[in-house]
C-alpha cells in the first residue's frame, strides 16, 4: 500500500522541476522584451541620399532629427521615412505599436535645419517591446546574419536600422564611407523572360534557378566599380542568403588600400549593395612625430585577442575620424573577425568589434 505513495511523489517531484523550468523560460522571454539603455552615437555629419536627392529628417515639432549608429548598424527615423513611403505614421501606447497605413493624409513635416549639431555618444533606449505594422502587418527585421534587430528610441522618435528601411521601401541600400553617405536607390527591372536580348544588355540572363557563379559575381562587381581583375586583391567571395534570395558577398582591395564590399545577386548578377571605404589621406607632414607606428597598433590589437598572431592580421590602417587620426586594426582568428579603433597617439582602444563568420 505504499508504493503509490511513493509514485505520487516521484510524479509531484517531476511536475515541480517542470514548472519551474517552464517559469524559468517564461522569465527570460519576458526579460528579452524589456527596454534597456544602450550608448550610441549620434551622426549629423552623415548624409541620406534618396534616389539621388539629399533629405533632411525633421520630427512633429520640426525639430531636425539625425541619423544614430548603433552596433555596426545606421539607424533613420520611422516617423520620417514613413512620409517618403507616402504613409501616415501612427503611435498606439497601449499596444506600443508603429503603424504605418496609406495614403498618407498629413501635411508634409518642415523644420529648422540644426547646423551646430555635432558627432557625439548619446544615450538612447533599445525597443524590443515595439512592433512595427505596415498597412495591418506586423513586420519583423534582421541584420545580414539574420540576428533580430528592434527598434531604438531617442528623445521620443523612434528609429529603424537602415538596412529594415531599405527593405520597407523596396530601395537598395549602401554606404560609402568616404563622403559619409548612405544611399537608398530603386532598382531596375531584371527582364529575364524574353526570346531575344538587345545589344545594351551584356550577358543573357540565366535561367530561372541557375546561379551566375563566383566568377560571373566577381566580374559583376569590379565592372560597377570600374576595376580589372589586376588592381585588386580578393578577399572573399562566397555564396550567402540576404532578405530571402541567394547573394554574393564579395570583398576586395586595391594597391591603395581601398576597400570595398560587395552583394551580387546570384541569379541576375545585379548589384544588391555596395560599401567602399577609401584609404584616408597621409597626415599633414609634421603631424605625426608621435604617433604609436603600425607595429605598436598591432601589438595592442593582438594582445585583445589571445593566442592570435601577427599572420592572423588582415590590416592596420592608419585614418582620420573626427578630426582624430586612429588605426584600424582587422584581426581573423579561430572562426572570428575583430576590429578595432585605436587612437594613434595615446594607443588607447576607442573602439573594438567582433564577430562570428561564417
């Protein structure tokens, strides 16, 4: 008569380690949700460029808003791109939903342009709590990897990364770091159902399902950037997946040490984005007596990353960001990338990243 005793205690056992595992997940889940602080920094000094037209962003009190740069990702205002899409933006507290419905109603916003704002770290909230809706659906984002991005909010504007912009738009987008412009642009039709191809066109399109391959891609890049296969050093080619569809990612450099980065799309061999960065101009002479030398930012760098050696180095670089001369450090090691700004006359580290490749 006591084994059911025992039973109905063995069972009581495993139902309370259940719940508690279940109300475990359940705090997590709500924990991810909640807002949290996070530091950013602000970039009036960059420029947006839609279709070609520079745009200045202004909120409800015509205050002008900026551009914020957060993890390796730009972010623009919601409420302003919403009036480029031609559509009203709407706030509901309750729901802590962004609408975005059409057509757009409301006047166009005007503003006074803020010509004393400057680059500076600001503090602003990350939104994991907000949803997005576009004409009643709820829109959900990620960044290249495909990792979960949410919304930031600063000053009572909420900001979306550039990258969920260009995809809300239909725009490509891309970013030369040189003049500091980000760049969303439409796309021309890909005709790829016809019998024959007229003389503008350089290659037949290939067949639905058919990829152009690595070197269709690598051809298609150094064509847009108006280079031969001869002045420029490859970096990486390989096959990835980007908003659904099958991409490209190519990178490569020149003997100036100009880089750039590159998304073709592997069935039509259209260009999907860009990212060039330009090498910076030597420092005035005189300047740079006291600078730490690239042997010495290499050294700091490599001492952030244990067991990596001076093989592991991809570039250090000397430039100039914000009127401040850095190296810029690039280190692959063990499965990972890591980057670093380092400040070229103190060798103080101003800034390190890294990441997982793939």
């Amino acid at each position: 008569m006591k084994y059911p005793t025992i039973l109905t205690a063995k069972r009581f056992g495993s139902l309370a380690l259940c719940l508690a595992a279940l109300l475990s997940l359940l705090a997590v889940s709500v924990s991810a949700l909640e807002p949290s602080a996070v530091t950013v920094e602000l970039r009036p000094s960059v420029t947006i460029l839609v279709d070609g037209t520079e745009r200045t962003f202004f909120d409800v009190k015509g205050n002008e808003v900026h551009t914020i740069y957060y993890n390796g990702t730009h972010y623009l205002p919601v409420r302003a791109i919403g009036e480029l899409m031609g559509k009203n933006v709407n706030w509901d507290g309750t729901t802590k939903t962004i609408s975005l419905t059409s057509p757009r109603t409301a006047a166009p916003t005007t503003g006074t342009v803020d010509s004393n704002a400057r680059d500076a770290s600001i503090s602003v909230e990350l939104r994991p709590d907000i949803r997005i809706t576009v004409d009643g659906t709820l829109r959900s984002f990620t960044d290249a990897k495909g990792n979960a991005v949410h919304p930031l909010l600063n000053n009572g504007t909420n900001y979306l990364p550039v990258r969920a912009i260009g995809e809300l738009m239909g725009k490509t987008v891309s970013w030369n770091g040189q003049t500091r412009t980000i760049s969303l642009t439409g796309n021309d039709p890909v005709v790829t159902d016809a019998d024959t191809f007229g003389p503008s066109d350089t290659a037949t399109p290939p067949a639905s399902g058919s990829l152009i391959g690595e070197e269709a891609a690598k051809a298609a890049a150094l064509a847009h950037a108006k280079l031969t296969a001869a002045q420029v050093t490859f970096v990486q080619c390989k096959l990835d997946w980007e908003d659904g569809r099958q991409v490209y990612e190519i990178e490569f450099y020149t003997a100036n040490s100009d880089e750039y980065d590159y998304e073709i799309d592997a069935l039509t061999g259209a260009v999907v984005s860009v990212d060039y960065d330009a090498e910076s101009p030597v420092p005035p002479a005189g300047t740079n007596s006291a600078y730490i030398g690239t042997d010495r930012a290499k050294a700091i760098a490599l001492a952030r990353v244990p067991g990596a050696a001076d093989n592991n180095v991809r570039k250090v670089k000397l430039d100039e960001d914000d009127e401040r001369w850095e190296y810029e450090v690039e280190i692959i090691y063990n499965g990972r990338e890591y980057e670093f700004e380092i400040d070229a006359l103190t060798g103080d580290v101003l800034k390190s990243e890294s990441e997982v490749l793939d």
